[in-house]
C-alpha cells in the first residue's frame, strides 16, 4: 500500500479484502498499528482501505482514531466518503434506510470527547441529514 504504483495502492484495498474477508481479523491490528503511527502516509491509505472495510464497529474504531489524529482533509474526506458509501453486500431498504442507519451510528459521536471527532460528526450528520431528506421524498 506505500509503494508509489498509483495502480498497484488502489487495487490493494480489494486485495486485502479478499485475503482478510473482514476487519475482524489480524488486519484491524495491522490497519491500528498504522494508525497508532501517526504517519500522516500510513493514515491516508488506511482512510483509502475504509472504503471497502466500510460496516461494522472495527470500521468505526479505525475511523475515530483517525479522526481523533489528523485534521488533513484529504484523509477526513476519504473516512467521509467511506462512511457516504453503500457496503458492498447491498442495501436493504432503500437508500433512505442506509442514511438513517448511518445516522444512528454515527450520532454517537455528537457527544464524543474529542472536538475533532464532533466536529467531523457534526458535518457528516448534516450531510447524511440532507441525503436522507432526498431519498425519503424520492421513496414518496
């Protein structure tokens, strides 16, 4: 994931997918590691590994501590866009049902003792806020 093959960076997320299956494994230990680093380049490409690791409490583990970390919005807005995104087993319900869902677990954080992570709660409500507003009057 460090190599500088732009290719090869993008496609290790989905490798480590289909090696790992999950964040449940030893790779959340190796992703936190990396995080632990504050390495502002091991941070990035583990915000860019979200997005295809985007469900579950490991998921939002990693995506706090990097949070709690970095104020570089490249790496907020690649955790932003892995938290906007449709997991890959689908949706069930609609859109508006994944935006609330997120919205539930993302709230949490409203209340959060690190001011990063509200205020990163806090723009990410409002958007998913808004999302969910639009798909609810399509729905209707």
């Amino acid at each position: 994931m460090l190599r500088e093959d732009v290719w090869f960076r993008h496609e290790a997320a989905r490798v480590l997918k289909s090696v790992a299956g999950g964040l449940q494994t030893p790779l959340y230990g190796v992703l936190m590691g990396w995080v632990e680093s504050d390495d502002t380049r091991k941070l990035r490409e583990v915000a860019s590994v979200l997005r295809e690791f985007n469900v579950g409490d490991p998921f939002y583990a990693l995506c706090r501590e990097i949070i709690c970390r970095t104020d570089d919005e490249l790496i907020l807005d690649s955790i932003a866009a892995a938290v906007g995104s449709t997991p890959e087993e689908g949706l069930w319900g609609g859109l508006s049902q994944f935006h609330r869902q997120r919205l539930e677990e993302i709230s949490p954080w409203l209340q959060d003792e690190s001011f990063r992570v509200r205020r990163f709660a806090e723009r990410i409500c409002q958007s998913l806020q808004r999302q969910l507003e639009r798909e609810q009057t399509l729905e209707e």
